[in-house]
C-alpha cells in the first residue's frame, strides 16, 4: 500500500507537470520539481536533528516513569478497555500505559511529549507483533487514532490568529472541538470495522460515553470563560501539564528510590537509537510530498472542486479554504503557511480564513505521522492504515465546513 502510494505521488506529479509545461506553457515547473527534492531532503535532516534532543529529553523522563511503576499502573487501569479495542495486547502490557500517556499528552497539545512517547508505544507494541515488516492490528489501530487529531486545546492556531489580528482569537474553539470529534469517532469506526471490533460492548461503552460526559463538562466550563480566560487557560494548561508531569515523574522515581540521573541517561539513550532510523522514511515521504506540491497538482484538485461546486449551485466560499485542507495530510508547515496566507488575504474573522483555521486545528499531518511512527519500527506494509487514516481527515474536513455554515455562515 505504502509503495503505491509514494509511487502515485510522483506519478501524479509527472501528469501535473506535463500539463502546466505542454499545455500551459511553464518550462519552469522542472526546475521547482527537482529544488524542491533537494529542499525536502534538506528538511528531513533538520526535522531529524529535532527529533534527536526531544526523543532523547522524553524517552529520559519515560524510563524514570517506567522504573517507578507509573506506565504499569496505568497499564492496569485501561486494561478491561483495551483487551476490548486490541485484543492482541496483553492486560497489564507496557505498550497500553504508553499509548494512554501519548493520548494524554495530544489531547492537551503538547507535542514535543507526545511524539517520543508515542514512538516508545510503537516499539512495545512491535514486540508482539509477529511480523517485522507488516503493522498488526493494535498499530494501525494506535496509528490512525493519533492521524485523526486528539488536541483538545488548539493554542497554535489561537496564536496564529492573534498575530493576524483576530477579534477574538479563539472564536474557532468550538467548531474546531466539534470537528476533530467527528474525524477522531470516524478513525475509531474505520478502524473498528475492518477489524471486527466490538464496540457495543458493556465495557467500550461505559468508557466512550463516560469520556464524553467528562469532555462535555469540560466544554461547558470552557465555553463560560470570555475569550481573554480562555486563552490565558489555553497556555496556562498545556505548560502547567508538561512540567506537572516531569515532576510527578521525578518524585515518584524518588519515592521508590530509582536512580533518576542514571535512568534518565539510560532512556535518553534510547532516544538516540530511535531516532537514528528515521532519516530513510522521512527523506521518502517529504520528497514525495514536494514534489506533488511543487508540480502544481494541488491546484489542480482546488481548481476541480471550485469548478464541481459552481456547476452543482452550492456556495463556493468554502473553496478558499481548501488549501489548508489539501496540504494539512503531506505537511504541516505548508498548511500553517496555507492557513497564514488564507487569513492574509480574505481577512482574518472571513469565513475562509475561519474555516481553514478550524480545518488546522482538527486535522492532522497523515503522510508525516506514517513516516516517522512506522519508520521507527520499520514496518513496510502498513495495510488499512492510510485508508482509515485519510477518511478521518476527510471527516474532520467535511465536518469542519459543515459547522462552520452553522456557526459563521
């Protein structure tokens, strides 16, 4: 699957380029073809250099965590919901604290925890998989569930509305919550089906609906807050949360007399040998990605869907925030490039520029998370993974316009 679609980019990026050259009369598009492959790999080795401090900083934390008996505890908790929803994962296995953990750290925005969490999830679930190369039925379900979007507090985008000089730069919280909902639920559903899920079980359901309930009040109580609170609260939230958690790592470590410098050093190296395996996927999945945008195929669908929307009598204002959305699977720096731009352009409280803004906060980089989750596992066939996968980003998107007719139109 994963070889198919990295062809078909380049494929679609050839049909692109040919057109705009034989047909539009731009020589020119080569030249930015073959820049932007050389730009990509350029960019694979920065993000990489990222990745390196960050794994080696949370993976650091995350042995302290381990040693002092936190991941196992919670492994205990979820256990009775996740011998449901992967009922190949052992009750009480590592991997079911470190996927709760990374769920933890999305919902509350905080990246630069969830990410290397997320990738020591990875590991321990690859060491029950039977296979070295192919994803098992846990990962995909883990992977496309981490695709779909968990933040809960979107704080970037506030931020980059603030910058543009929004009214009130959180006025998208809402349609942005109510749209990662219905691409998170529609992640669950895809995944659910093709593997014969249970979801009407006793046990599934008491935790979904019991989760509803709690993110309901928490909407109720942040809905009442003015627009200043609220984004005070954003802030405040997501650094009180990253910092109480280093914190409640260190003291449990201490309390049960696990040596901190020693652990830390021993999982920060973890972080390094993780990372290192990362560069060939990175460098395949981002060249791929821009060559498809620097061939001008993007355009191409933009420009299909305004023509289909105008001949079908259907307002067309939506179309202005596409791009955000066409960009947001492949990268996340274009679709903040996309969004600043849309913003730019149509005004920041314009219905595109509130549209795209609600499309970035509920969607989530699909190609990038692929790339960098499975290739530290170095997982090849990733099976039903990119479908599930880019159904919830089309349902965040679909769901995206739909609430903001409702809310601004």
């Amino acid at each position: 699957m994963l070889s198919r679609l990295w062809f078909g980019f380049f494929l679609a990026a050839a049909v692109a380029a040919l057109s705009r050259w034989l047909v539009g009369g731009d020589p020119g598009v080569f030249a930015a073809i073959v820049a932007a492959l050389f730009d990509m790999a350029d960019l694979s080795v920065k993000v990489l250099l990222l990745l390196f401090g960050t794994l080696a900083l949370w993976l650091g934390f995350l042995r302290i965590a381990e040693q002092a008996g936190l991941v196992d505890k919670l492994a205990w908790l979820l256990g009775p919901l996740f011998a449901r929803l992967m009922p190949g994962v052992p009750r009480g296995h590592p991997a079911i604290g470190l996927v709760t953990l990374n769920f933890a750290a999305n919902a509350l925005g905080l990246d630069n925890a969830a990410t290397p969490i997320g990738l020591r999830a990875m590991r321990e679930l690859q060491t029950l998989n039977p296979s070295e190369d192919t994803a098992s039925n846990a990962q995909i379900l883990f992977l496309v569930l981490n695709a779909s979007s968990l933040t809960l507090l979107p704080v970037t985008v506030f931020v980059y509305r603030a910058q543009a000089g929004a009214h009130d730069p959180t006025l998208v919280f809402l349609p942005t919550l109510l749209a990662h909902f219905c691409a998170n639920l529609t992640g669950l559903l895809s995944v659910a089906y093709m593997q014969r899920l249970k979801l009407r079980d006793p046990v599934v359901l008491a935790w979904l609906l019991g989760g509803g309930l709690l993110l309901g009040g928490f909407v109720a109580l942040l809905t009442s807050l003015t627009a200043a609170a609220l984004a005070s609260l954003s802030g405040l939230l997501g650094n009180l949360m990253l910092f109480g958690v280093i914190l409640l790592f260190l003291c449990a470590g201490a309390y049960k007399r696990v040596p901190l410098f020693e652990s830390f050093i021993d999982g920060a190296k973890q972080g390094f040998d993780v990372a290192k395996d990362l560069l060939p996927y990175l460098v395949a999945m981002l060249c791929a990605v821009g060559v498809l945008r620097a061939s001008g195929a993007l355009d191409f669908a933009l420009d299909g869907i305004r023509w289909a929307a105008t001949h079908a009598g259907l307002d067309t204002r939506f179309v202005d925030a596409l791009p955000t959305a066409l960009v947001k699977p492949f990268s996340g720096s274009a679709a903040r490039a996309m969004l600043i731009e849309t913003m730019h352009h149509s005004g920041v409280d314009s219905f595109p520029a509130l549209l795209a803004a609600t499309i970035q906060g509920s969607t989530e980089t699909t190609f990038y998370v692929v790339a960098v989750y499975y290739g530290a596992v170095g997982i090849r066939r990733v099976r039903h993974t990119i479908g599930c996968a880019l159904l919830a980003d089309l349902a965040g998107v679909l769901a995206s316009i739909g609430v903001c007719y409702w809310f601004f139109g």
